[in-house]
C-alpha cells in the first residue's frame, strides 16, 4: 500500500471513534479547498471494527443556479445536510437525508455572496454560514423554518471567512479569515453579535482550515502558506499560545479535523479530490496508509464540500460544478447476523411449522436496503408470512426489509409452511443485500460458515404400519363361535399415534366381546381405536363372533388401518388396497353340516351337531304353526 504523501489538496472527513464536539471546513478561494462538519451526534456510533469497503451509494444532481458546493453543515439527529453555494448571492440548499432528495432553496441577499465556511448548533436550531466577502459575513440561519435570521458583518480588514469552528456549549462560534496575516473572529451564537478578534503574527496567513478541542478549551487554524503552520488558541480569552511550523513541502494546510478522542488503530479518514471526475480517498490513520480510491461518475467533478452523518455511515460530497450535484457515499459498516429455527424440526406429512428468521445488527451503523432470502424447497408449501417490517415475496424467496436496521436491532420474518413429503429438507436462509460492509460476511455468497447465513433441517415422521389378520375356526357351523385375532405392528422408525384399525363385521357374523391389548373397540363403526404404538411394538385385537343362523358359503372379514398421524413408506391408512400391508382378510366357509364335503377334519361332538338341525327344526315349526293360525283367522 501507497504511503500518503504530504500538501493532498482535497476535501478530508474523518470517521472518529467518539464523534467531535464540533468540525469546521475551509476554501481557498483558488480552486482547491474543503470543508466539512460534523458535530455531537445524539446517538454516537460505536468504534468500527476494522477499515471496510466503501461505494457510491447515489448522486442527487442540484437544480439550474445551486451551483458550486463549498460549504456544508449537517443535522444527523434531524435528518437533513445543507450545502453553500459559491455563487452571488450565496444560496443554502437544504438535503433530506433519509431518501435522499433535495427539500428546498434558501436564496440569501445581495451581498451576503460566495459561502465559504459554515458551522451549525444543532441544538439550539441554527447554522451559521460564512462569505469568501470583504469585509466577510456571517449569515444565521433558522433550520427549524429553513430561513434566513439574521446576518452579521464583520469589521474592516476581517475578511474571506475561510475556515470555521463552533464551541455550541459555550455559545461561541470562531471564523478563521483568508488575510495575511490571519484573525480569528469570535461570534457570540446567544445574541449573534461580535465578540471579539485575534490578530496573529506575520506570517500565520490565509486561515484555511480549523479544529476545536472544547473540552481542552482551545482551538487550531491551519495556514495556507509555505510550510503550513499550526496556529494555538485558548478560547476562553482568545489569546494565541503558540505556533507549530511544518516541514518544507508540509503546505497550503487547506482541511483539517480533530476529535476529542481518535483510535489510531480503527479510525479512517476520506479524502474528496478535486479532480475530473472526482475521487475519494480511503486512508488508515493508525499509519497513514492508502487502503483504497473510489472514482466516482463522469461530471461529478471537484469535490469542494463534505459532511459526514457517523450514525448511518454516510459521507455526502458537494462538487464545484454547474448545477451542483451532491454524492452519497457509503462508509458505513453493519455487522449483519442470521439466524433461523423451526418449532417443530420432526412434524407428520401435512402439519403447519414455522420458521422464525431473525436478523440482528451489531453495527456500528445502521444497516439499510437489506434483503434477505429464503426460497422454502418443493416439500413444503407456502401457507403464510409475517414480516417484523418490510415485505416477503415467497415466489422469489425475498424478504425486503424496505426500513434500515438500527444499530442493535432485530428483525423477524415468520414463515408458516405446509409438510408435503416425508423426505428431510433443508431450509436455508441468508443476507441477500446490505448498503453496509459486514465485516465477517458478505452478502449473498452462500458461505454456510458465515453468520449471516443459516439452516434448520426439516425430517418428517415415519411409522411403517403393517396388519395381520387370523381366525381360530375358517370352516364354522352355523350358530357357532369364531375368535378373530388382529395384530397390528410399527416398524418405525418413528412411533405411531392415533392409530385406528377398522374391522366392520359382515352380515352373518354377530359380534359378542372384544379384548384389545390396548384402546378401545366399537362394534358398532367397527373401530379400534389403539392410540400411540411405539416403533417396533405391536398391539393386537380379538373379537368373538357368533355365525348367525341362515348363513352359508363363504363369509369374508377384513381389517384395515384406517388412521395414523405418521407417514407410512409403504401403505395408505383407509385406501382399500388389499395388495398393501397394512390389510388382512380372513375367508371362512359357513356349514350347516357336520359332515363337510371335501373332508374338511374329523367328526364333531355328536350333540353339538344336531344343533344346528335343531335349530332348523324349530324355526319350521314356528312358520307351519303361524301359516295355520292365519288360515283359521280366514287370512289366507
């Protein structure tokens, strides 16, 4: 990497680790100059973790006559920047931040010409721009109604308001002139009026550039001379203290910044070139080194003013061109992090689960235009989605988050889907997009190992249901007992639950007792209701059936699984389908004979033969006594 070399004429804005109390910018009058601002902002932004990337974010080209950016100031807690045109009369334009669009236009008087410098008190809801005039002047204006409040001239001899820095929590604002030699112009902010100026010696000339250290009470100006020098000044009773002259080549000190407090090792500094097209300058302050350039679009040309809104991470350059066009760029870092659960990780084929996405940012800025994806695989089926912000698409898999994700905020994405097969899926979500630089992740890569991306695995449930089905007697008599013993068994890998066998007896068979080794039997639906059958365990079911009389030939029974809550590899609960193990039929052929064709066995109880033929008999008796009884009724 490229050392920094000394007299960079280009605009400077430094990302501090604690934001400064107040910045000040500076022109030169001759064509290469800066200024920028930053003051307390309400929410300071933590250390940045480690130099990142940087990009244009967008350009906002100003109207016809805002020419010539040189000064700025900006309201981070506000939301709005406001660029000083060089032209005559001056003009402030003002800036929303937030969608980046130009609000409006505050021309200002005849005279009050070629704004040079500028400061502003957030707090008390004032900016103070000064003229490149002679005699200079500094002109209020009121942020609250974007209006002019009121100008102040200075004195003869005090002018070319080049440089400038505010003290708000003393009420003092101090204007460094472009003479030779240099004076230092006190302005009491509470009753806008002069307060007071510092002549320097020979040769601390042109006050180009400026910081303030309020907390130490003092103030340095930069020169524009051959070396630069450094010019000390106490505030409280603005005397000048001393003097620190550069190195031959150290010159022409057009910009500068301090802070109350700068990590060498993580604070970055960026420099706006004044070139054609403009280019900015990444520099690590821990050893002045180069760590990157970024060449900006063609016409965006001489970079004359910045600010910086350290909360979002934004840097906005205003070029000296005809209109002036402000950039948007981007410094900021987010440190993104997903992750992603499910509330049941082992559902049935057909339940509802839902995934929770939770998107966190460390910072330490904001993170804007975020989006991330998570497209759901075949087996599941979209049902419902309930963004924290922002929208979800589930054809694209995109969740636009459309609002930033402020430093330690949260956001969630609820994804409710439908189990349509019983294969382990995998649902992956990640970071698609960020306008920030996440120091341990980048967007969209699809690295598991990153934190901005991550997965739950889905495995649906299994039980493999299979039935068996056995009668004790499959040739009965008529009018005799039959024990029907159903065995129903999991194999798993998973238990079964509410797991139901329906056995409806048939015509001709009367039902007697049922005996389940577990759950319920109704002889009435023909249910069994077994319940939950762990893997590799088995429950079985005996009924006992009487063979009614009159029934002969051939009687079927047939059991089948007809309900389990858990997907089965090889049959359908309830579908018929007798080629499928979870059915089983026994056939059985009724007799009204001891004597079976065929040889069926041996020969039964004598007595217990003639029951049937008894039973016979008496139903012909009845018949013969009742056909008698109508006949002598005259009936028939």
């Amino acid at each position: 990497m490229n050392k920094i070399g000394p007299a960079l004429f280009i605009t400077l804005i430094i990302l501090s680790l604690v934001p400064v109390s107040a910045m000040a910018g500076n022109l030169d009058g001759r064509g290469v100059s800066g200024i920028f601002d930053n003051v307390d902002s309400p929410s300071p932004r933590p250390a940045m973790a480690s130099p990142g990337t940087f990009s244009r974010a967008d350009a906002l080209t100003l109207a016809t006559g805002e020419d010539f950016l040189r000064a700025a100031v900006i309201d981070v807690a506000a939301g709005f920047a406001y660029f000083g045109t060089y032209t005559q009369p001056g003009k402030i334009v003002k800036i929303r931040l937030s969608d980046f669009s130009r609000v409006a236009v505050l021309p200002l008087n005849p005279g009050e010409d070629f704004l040079r410098s500028a400061v502003i008190d957030p707090a008390a809801g004032f900016a103070y721009f000064g003229t490149d005039t002679s005699p200079g002047q500094v002109v209020r204006i009121d942020l609250s109604t974007f209006s002019h409040a009121g100008t102040l001239s200075l004195s003869a001899g005090e002018d070319q308001l080049a440089s400038a820095v505010i003290d708000p929590a003393a009420g003092f604002a101090y204007f460094g002139t472009y003479t030779s030699p240099g004076q230092v112009v006190r302005v009491d902010l509470g009753t806008f009026t002069h307060a007071g100026t510092l002549s320097l010696p020979a040769g601390e000339d042109y006050l180009t550039s400026a910081v303030i250290d309020p907390a130490a009470g003092f103030a340095y100006f930069g020169t524009n001379t051959f070396p630069g020098r450094v010019v000390k000044v106490r505030l409280s009773d603005m005397t000048r203290i001393d003097e620190v002259m550069l190195q031959p080549g150290e010159d022409r000190l057009f910009t500068a910044v301090a802070s109350a407090v700068l990590d060498p090792v993580t604070g970055c500094a960026y420099f706006g070139a004044s070139t054609a097209p403009g280019k900015v300058v990444q520099v690590q302050l821990s050893d002045l080194t180069r760590v990157d350039a970024l060449t900006l679009n063609s016409g965006e040309n001489l970079l004359r003013a910045a600010v910086i809104d350290d909360v979002a991470g934004f840097i906005y350059f205003g070029t000296f061109t005809s209109p002036g066009i402000v950039i948007k760029i981007n410094v900021g870092q987010a440190d993104l992090s997903l992750t992603k659960t499910v509330d049941d990780a082992a559902p049935n084929v057909g339940d509802d689960v839902t995934f929770t996405v939770t998107l966190n940012n460390a910072g330490p800025n904001p993170a804007t235009n975020v989006q991330v994806k998570d497209v759901l695989p075949a087996e599941l089926a979209f049902v419902s989605a309930t963004p924290s912000q922002g929208t979800y698409d589930h054809v694209s898999g995109i969740w636009d988050l459309v609002d930033p994700i402020p430093v330690a905020g949260t956001a969630t994405l609820d994804i409710v889907a439908r189990v349509t097969g019983p294969g382990a899926v995998e649902n992956v979500a990640e970071v698609t997009a960020s306008d920030q630089f996440d120091p341990d992740s980048t967007p969209n890569n699809n690295a598991p190992a990153e934190d901005d991306q991550d997965s739950v695995t889905v495995t649906p449930q299994q039980a493999d249901l299979s039935l068996t089905k056995t009668v004790d007697n499959n040739i009965p008599l008529v009018a005799t007992d039959v024990r029907f013993t159903i065995t129903v068994s999991n194999a798993g890998p998973d238990p079964a639950t509410h797991v139901e066998v329906t056995d409806h007896l048939p015509a001709g068979l009367t039902f007697i007792t049922a005996t389940p080794t577990q759950g319920s039997y109704d002889p009435v639906t023909g249910v069994w209701t077994v319940g939950s059958l762990p893997a590799n365990a088995s429950a079985s079911l005996e009924i006992v059936a009487q063979v009614a009389i009159g029934t002969l030939g051939t009687v079927q029974n047939t059991a089948e699984v007809t309900a389990s809550d858990q997907f089965d590899p090889n049959s359908i609960p309830g579908n018929n389908e007798a080629t499928e193990d979870d059915r089983g039929t026994v056939t059985m052929t009724v007799r009204v004979t001891p004597f079976p064709v065929g040889g069926y066995g041996e020969p039964a109880d004598p007595l217990a033969l003639l029951a049937p033929w008894l039973a016979l008999l008496a139903t012909a008796s009845g018949v013969l006594l009742t056909l008698v009884e109508l006949r002598r009724r005259g009936v028939l």
